[in-house]
C-alpha cells in the first residue's frame, strides 16, 4: 500500500500532536491493516501505564474522527507490539 501525499501529510500532523500532548508514548510505524484495505494502522509505544494509554486512545480516536468525516481516511491508533515493532509495515 502506498501513501498518497494527503495521508503522509495527516498522519504527520497527528502524529505531532499525539507525541506533543502525550511525550511518553512515541510514533513507531504505520501499517495496513490486515482486516480492510482502507485502513490504516498508526501504531505507538505503550506508555507502560494502561490508564494512560486510554487518554491516548480517547484522543486520537477523536482526532481520527475528525479526519475520517473530513477527508475519508481512515486511520487507527494502536500500540505496537511488545518488541516495539509493528505487525505490518507500508511499502512506499
């Protein structure tokens, strides 16, 4: 799966705002999700506090929201996997 330049530039933006109001939890990849081929995983380092990672969740499933409506992307904020590495990883 490739990105198209409006998708690049919306994760970017997302993922500066989530790293910003949340600096304990990082940005790792984005991945295709293996269930649908117009889904977009954006997956992040746990902040080893699961109550924290809910804030996080709640939020960008906000701004997700947001980006859906108004651009139809759709993207999804998971954390990585325990190795820090994702499941999948994009071909550009």
């Amino acid at each position: 799966m490739k990105l198209n330049h409006k998708q690049e530039e919306l994760i970017a933006l997302l993922v500066k705002e989530i790293e910003a109001k949340f600096p304990e939890t990082k940005f790792v990849e984005a991945a295709p999700s293996p269930e649908s081929e117009n889904t977009i995983w954006l997956e992040f380092t746990h902040p080893n506090n699961d109550e924290k990672f809910m804030e996080i969740i709640e939020y960008a499933g906000g701004r997700t929201m947001d980006i859906l409506l108004d651009y139809g992307y759709h993207f999804l904020v998971l954390p990585s996997e325990a190795n820090g590495k994702p499941a999948a990883t994009l071909q550009h």
